[in-house]
C-alpha cells in the first residue's frame, strides 16, 4: 500500500478542490490517505462545505495566515514524516513550493499536478517553481495537453505526464428538467443557460452577463456559486434591468440537479486549466459552451460543444441565442463516459505513484 499525501492551497468549493477530494474517494490508497489544506481550520470548511464532513478524519488543516511563511515548511516536513507518507502530491504553485522543500527535507518523492499554466508568465512563478523543483524529486502531471504544451513553453520542462481530470458518472445523470427546476425555483417556460464556478473575474460572469441584454427575454441565466464579486455581479443585474432575467443560486450542493434544470451550460472563463464543470454538465445529458481558454475546449464532446470567443459579450450572445433556438438533441453523456470517468483518472494518479515509490 502506497500512502499518499495531497496537499492544496484550501479546502472551499472549487475545480482543484474537489478533484483532490474525488482522487481521495476513488483511490485505492484511500485508507491511508490524507489532504493537508495551507489555509483554514477545519470547523468552518466543513460549515461552508458540508461535503467535507463525511471524510474530515482524512484532512488536516494548517491555517496558514496571508503572505510567505517560511517556517510551514519545518511543519509540513514534520507532518510528512509523522503519517509516513510515501508520495506528497501537491495541487498549484503555493502548494508546490512548500509541501515540495518539505519533502526535499523529509526525503521524499513530490507528483505535482499543475491545473493551469497560464499564471507562469509571472515572472515571480516560474522562478518559484525552478527554486523547488531543483531541490525536489518531482513528478510533473497537466491535467490536459494544452497545460503541457505551455508548462513545456514556459519552464523547459521535457518530461509531463498528461492525466486529465474525471468526473463520477453515476453521481452526474441525466434527470428530469420540470422537477429540477421546480427545486430552484427557476421559471418553467424559458430557455435556461446556466453557469457554475466561483464569483471572481477569471470565471468571465460579467462578460456573460453582458450577452443577457442581447438576447431575447424568453432566456434566462441561472448562476451556482459564491465569490468576492456576487455584489458586483448583481449591481451590474440591477442596472441593466435584468433582475427577473438572472438567478443567483449560491453555493449549490446538488450539482447534478442544477445541471438538469438546464437548457445549455456555458462556461465564460477567462482562463481555465481542464475544468470541471463542463464535464459534469454534459454527463447530466446537457449540452455545453466554453470559451476557447486552456484546456477548456479538450472537454467538449465534439459533435455538441460549442466553443466562445474569451471576454466577447458579442460573440457569446450569437452563438447562445442560436443554439438554443435549434432542435439539437445528441446527448453528449457517451462522450464523457468514454473520456472522463473519475475511476480511470484516480487509476492513473495510483499507478504513477506505485512506479515512483517502487522505482
């Protein structure tokens, strides 16, 4: 049995989160186990993530303040050591640089998954990433081509394992359209877009937004998800008069009900690693939009996804507006199936680690 760290910047709702916490669920190593979170305490990440509940003795949580903190490296190491960890595998940057000098102290081997690379233009981040990587025995994975094409561009790096992220086909079904929106309390007799991902400006909400007002009445937009723009975001709702129009769910725990209340899924990001949310929708049967950003497009079922111009208001609402006036039934859920089962994703990630540990 190989034991496993994870280690991620936070435990709140999001794409690099709940990949981690579907590794962990689906992992033949689940036993042993653990997730370490940088940021947070462990009662009020389980209060704004009810899901966290059910696993809690598998996460630890060091509540990291803001800024450098050089002394988490000794406290990483120490925790490394004490659960006897035979792979530490880190999720983005910050993670990267501390969990992987720990290892570097406690001796031990480093997968490090990179979800996006777009952030290593940043001076600041490549170097960051060159510091650790000279000092840890690294792994390095993207989670789709184009994150490896680019980690190759921007770090010289040669030797990229491409895992691409999957979702749990038999929690993400189709279901009945009336009856999910009735749940939300979403009109009946409208065409339904509907976005998810956190309330910040990378997620591209305003730009998509913006389509509403030129599209016709009969659209409405549904949005799942928290953030430090929700306020922002329903000013710019008031002063365009879209009020009746835009739906603000919140934190939505039931995805897979969110997603069948819908008539299209649009992803507006304005950059993305291989999201998630595409491939949950379109297991849900629904068809799916993604701006052309990362590895977004690689999770489009090729027959029915449609592809956006990033941060082009214009764009989204033509392309929107006539694909949800056309009679296009092909559900996209074989593709998915056939591509992005979360179980050939966890298989992968524990092969990688029996060959390192065992080499």
């Amino acid at each position: 049995m190989t034991k496993i760290i994870q280690v991620v910047q936070h435990l709140k709702p999001g794409g690099i989160e709940v990949m981690a916490l579907e590794f962990l669920k689906f992992s033949h190593h689940k036993k042993q186990m653990k997730i370490i979170s940088l940021e947070g305490e462990r009662q009020s990440a389980i209060k704004a993530w009810p899901r966290l509940e059910s696993i809690q003795s598998h996460l630890l949580f060091l509540n990291k303040p803001p800024g450098l903190n050089t002394a988490l490296i000794g406290t990483l190491k120490k925790l490394i050591e004490e659960e006897k960890a035979d792979i530490v595998h880190t999720h983005h940057l910050g993670p990267y640089f501390y969990a992987g000098m720990a290892s570097f102290f406690a001796g031990k081997k480093v997968i490090h998954t990179e979800h996006d690379a777009w952030h290593y233009q940043d001076i600041r981040h490549k170097t960051l990433h060159k510091i650790t990587s000279f000092f840890a025995r690294t792994t390095l994975v993207a989670d789709a081509k184009i994150v490896a094409k680019t980690l190759k561009n921007q770090l010289g790096k040669q030797e990229i394992t491409v895992i691409k992220n999957g979702i749990d086909l038999y929690k993400y079904l189709p279901g009945d359209k009336e009856k999910a929106r009735s749940a939300f309390n979403l009109p009946a007799n409208v065409k339904l877009l509907g976005s998810a991902g956190r309330l910040e400006e990378v997620k591209g909400h305003a730009t998509l937004i913006k389509a509403m007002e030129k599209l016709p009445d009969t659209i409405h937009l549904a949005i799942a998800g928290q953030g430090s723009l929700e306020g922002a975001l329903r000013e710019q709702v008031k002063n365009k008069q879209l009020e009746k129009r835009v739906h603000f769910l919140g934190h939505v725990e039931n995805m897979s009900l969110f997603y069948q209340s819908l008539d299209l899924f649009c992803l507006p990001s304005l950059n993305e690693g291989y999201p998630l949310a595409p491939l949950e929708a379109q297991s849900c049967g629904i068809q799916t939009a993604v701006t052309n950003v990362g590895g977004a497009s690689e999770t489009l079922c090729p027959n029915t996804g449609i592809i956006l111009k990033v941060a082009d208001s214009d764009d989204m609402a033509n392309k929107l507006g006539s694909f949800l006036f056309e009679q296009n039934k092909i559900s996209p859920r074989k593709f998915i199936s056939e591509h992005a089962d979360v179980r050939d994703m966890a298989n992968a990630y524990d092969t990688l680690a029996e060959e390192i540990h065992n080499a």
